[in-house]
C-alpha cells in the first residue's frame, strides 16, 4: 500500500475540478504497437483496482466535479467487468467514453455497453493498409475487426471517433485515413502524430517522419477541414520535434485530468512516473478530491512558481505552462526546464536536429509493446 505524503499546499479554494479522468482500467492489451504510450513496465493483472474501487473512484470524481470519464487502458474490453463500470460511471452523471483497440469486443457486448449509458467510443486505427496495420499492431487480423466494430459502433448510434496515430510508416496515407473516416460515418478523427512516450519512445528511430512528411499531412488534414466542415470533424496533433512552441501538455499539469494508472496510482499524466521523486498517491488510501487539491505529485509543477528561465519570464507561461515536463526531463535532465519543442530553449536546436537525423536515416527494427517476464 502506498502511504500517503503530508499536503504540500493546498490550493482547493482557488482549484477548479478537473474536466476530465482518464481510467486506465488494464495494461492488458492483445495488440503490440511500437508506437504505444503505456509506461515500458506495464502494470499486472493481478495490480488492477477491482471493480468496487473504480466504481468508488467514479462516484468521487463525479462529486468533485469531473464532467468526463475516458475508459482506456490497455485494452479496457479485457475488464470482463466493463460493463458495470461503464453502468456506475454514467450513472453518476459523467460523460463515459470508452477509448477501444477494437479487436475484442463483438456487437453483442457494444449493445449491452450502450444500455449501460455509453455514451461515445473512439477506435484506433494502425493505417488504412490492412497488411501494414496488421504488421503495426502485430496482430493478424486487426484491420478488419476494427471496421467491423466501427460499422457496429454507427448502428448503434453511439457517438465514433477514429483515432490515427500518425508516423513515418504510414504519414503518406494521411488522405486515406480522412476518406476512410467519413465512409465509416465517424464523427471526429484525430490526425495524431505520435508523441514519443513509453514504447513510443523507445522507438522513436523507427517512428519518426520527415519534415517534409510532416508539412504535407498537415496541409493535407487542413484542406479537408474546409472541404468537410459540417460532415467530419478533424483534430490534429503535430509532433513536438518540428515545432516551435510546445503543446500545453494536458493542458497544464495537475489543471485539468487526472489519469489513473490499473493499479491505482493518481498523476497528472500518464507519462509522469518517468519523473523521479514523485510521490503518487493511490485512490485505494486517498479520496480523489483530496488528492486533486492536496496530492504533491499534483501540486509539484502546478502553475508556475516551480518554472525556471526562460519561462519563468515569458509571457506565455500561462498559457503552454511550459510545455511537457516528462520531455523536458528526458531530453534535458530536468523535468523543471523549458519542453525542448520550445523555439526559446537552449535545447531546441538539439531537439529538432535528433528528429531529423533520426527520420532521415534507415529505421530500425520495432521494439513491440509487451509484457516484460516476470
Ligand atoms: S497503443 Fe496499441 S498496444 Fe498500446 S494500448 Fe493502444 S492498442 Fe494496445
Ligand atoms: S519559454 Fe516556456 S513558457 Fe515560454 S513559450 Fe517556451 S515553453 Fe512556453
């Protein structure tokens, strides 16, 4: 049991509630993406919260104000107790969204989910070449139990979002995966180029596009946001190795979600245990209002007093916060400093320079996601 540490402040009269949870109901997952942003140790089966504590977890994130549940993982179609999570979140009022690989769950299930309160579901896809896809994902198969349940998903009636994590193998097709949206009747599609955390960035060599791969998906994803406006919604993530100003990451640490690992460790991103020190506190011993406003993981780089130069001064403190604290740490050794995708960074030039190198050279063989023995 994780015992938890004194308050380092507490800033709940002043704290807005978070937006959204991020329920990272299981590490277990039958697809093997090098690309993937689980942490490199994944968590076990027999780590997992049970049901009750989720269902308590929920309730409580409801009642601090928590409008959005997103059930991920992992793959959360493996929780065989799913459904009931599904039911109790939405019947606490929140806005459930189940983030699905797609190859588990057949239609029968999707109905009972629905009935459950489901509200939204979004389904990511490797490519739009199913020999490819099913190479990403290391899974025979993958391509065509994806299009199958995203067709299940429209007659439902439940809200589809095709999520595309976008990369140097298969960036060319960017216009196929928007004409494929739209054939799937999908709402919304994310244009994601991959951020390189966990397995990503382990392979990040064999990940990473061009420059000129990069402009042209863009320009791509912005012509069709004209041509299709009122017919699909495109959101797009640029990756932060060609920019010039970081993302705010999550929107601000510890501002807006609360991401909770299978075995119920509370943090701010899904990425911040790459960052030494911080103490997590679990919602096994802690109610989550407490740790929103009292947690020191969470309080640690909220706001800006913890920043340095040269965001300490910078007019848009509040609004990157500074970028992404886990690639400041892994580029630059120290998660305090500025994110390197930052143009003002002394590590900038460094930073972009790597991903270049890295797109221009001969990929290297992929690093699968998997389960280390134990
Ligand atoms: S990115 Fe791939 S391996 Fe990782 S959880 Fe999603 S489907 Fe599974
Ligand atoms: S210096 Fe810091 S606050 Fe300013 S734009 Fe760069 S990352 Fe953002």
């Amino acid at each position: 049991m994780t015992s938890a540490p004194a308050p380092v402040s507490d800033t709940s009269a002043r704290l807005a509630p978070p937006v959204g949870l991020l329920a990272e109901l299981t590490h277990r997952c039958p697809l093997q993406c090098p690309y993937c942003s689980n942490p490199l140790e994944l968590e076990r089966a027999k780590d997992e919260l049970p049901t009750d504590v989720w269902q308590r977890v929920f309730q409580d994130a409801a009642d601090l104000g928590v409008l959005q549940l997103h059930l991920s993982g992992g793959e959360p179609a493996v929780r065989t107790d799913l459904e009931a999570l599904v039911a109790h979140g939405a019947g606490a009022g929140l806005y459930t969204n189940l983030i699905t690989s797609g190859v588990t769950l057949n239609e029968s299930r999707l109905h009972a989910l629905r009935d459950a309160g489901l509200a939204h579901v979004q389904i990511s896809l490797q490519d739009v070449d199913a020999a490819n896809a099913d190479r990403l994902a290391h899974y025979e198969g993958a391509h065509a139990k994806k299009l199958r349940l995203a067709e299940a998903v429209r007659k439902t009636g439940l809200a589809l979002t095709l999520n595309a994590p976008i990369h140097r193998h298969n960036v060319m097709r960017t216009a196929d995966f928007i004409d494929l949206a739209v054939a799937a009747g999908a709402r919304r599609l994310e244009i994601a180029h991959v951020q390189y955390y966990g397995w990503a960035l382990a392979n990040r060599a064999a990940l990473m596009p061009t420059r000129a791969q990069m402009d042209e998906s863009i320009a791509i994803v912005e012509e069709a946001r004209v041509r299709l406006k009122g017919i699909l919604t495109i959101d797009l993530v640029v990756p932060d190795y060609y920019a010039i100003r970081p993302k705010p990451c999550m929107g601000g640490w510890g501002r807006g979600l609360i991401t909770i690992t299978p075995s119920g460790k509370a943090m701010p991103c899904h990425a911040a245990a790459t960052i030494p020190g911080l103490l997590f506190d679990n919602v096994r011993d802690r109610p989550l209002a407490e740790i929103w406003t009292s947690s020191a993981a969470f309080a640690q780089f909220r706001g800006t007093d913890w920043m340095l130069e040269p965001c300490r001064s910078c007019d848009l403190r509040e609004r990157d916060w500074g970028g992404c604290r886990c690639q400041a740490l892994a580029f630059t050794g120290d998660a305090r400093n500025a994110d390197p995708a930052c143009a003002k960074s002394g590590w900038h030039a460094a930073f972009t320079a790597a991903a270049a190198a890295e797109a221009s050279a001969e990929p290297p063989p992929f690093r699968f996601r998997r389960m280390a023995a134990p």
